[in-house]
C-alpha cells in the first residue's frame, strides 16, 4: 500500500470498500454552483475531512442531484476540467495525479 500521508506518516490501511467511510467525517457545508461551460447544470460540492487526506479533506460533488460527478482532494472547483483548464476531462470523476 502507498503512503499517501508522506515517508514518515503512519501508513492508513482500509482492508475493505465498505471500511472506507470510517475514515471520513461527512462536512456540513454544501456549496450550490454552477461550472463555467455547462450550461445549465448544478453541482452541489460537499468538503468533508478523511484521514488519508488531512491537508485538503475530500470533495464531492454531486451533478444536478442525480450523479456523483467529481471525488478527490478538495480543490474548489466542481469539474476536473475547470480544476485543471483541459476540456478532455469533462465527465471524468476522479483523477489520479502522474508525477
């Protein structure tokens, strides 16, 4: 398993899916937006704390209430194409970072 926290972080081991979101505390905030380029689309992006992203918590983002449309580290932004100014990645939800 990656550390994803850093070399010298303690390593966070989630053995199932369903384990997951005890790692997360649900955000009591949501943000209603629109994203440039959609038309008429609205996201509502909820940022939530979880313990494998401490710095930036995770973000979802919900597409008119009927699909979940972006999950990753908060960022502000409700499209990875806005988030990354790169129309190929309309429609993509998560996106892994290449170094």
């Amino acid at each position: 398993m990656q550390n994803l926290a850093g070399d010298d972080a303690p390593r966070l081991q989630i053995d199932r899916p369903a384990d997951v979101w005890r790692h997360v505390d649900l955000g009591s905030v949501l943000v209603v937006a629109r994203d440039h380029g959609s038309g008429r689309d609205v996201f509502v992006s909820l940022e939530s704390n979880c313990a494998w992203e401490v710095e930036h918590g995770l973000q979802l983002v919900f597409k008119n209430g009927r699909e979940v449309s972006k999950v990753g580290p908060f960022d502000g932004h409700v499209s990875n194409a806005s988030a990354y100014d790169d129309d190929a990645l309309d429609g993509v939800i998560y996106r892994t970072l290449v170094e």
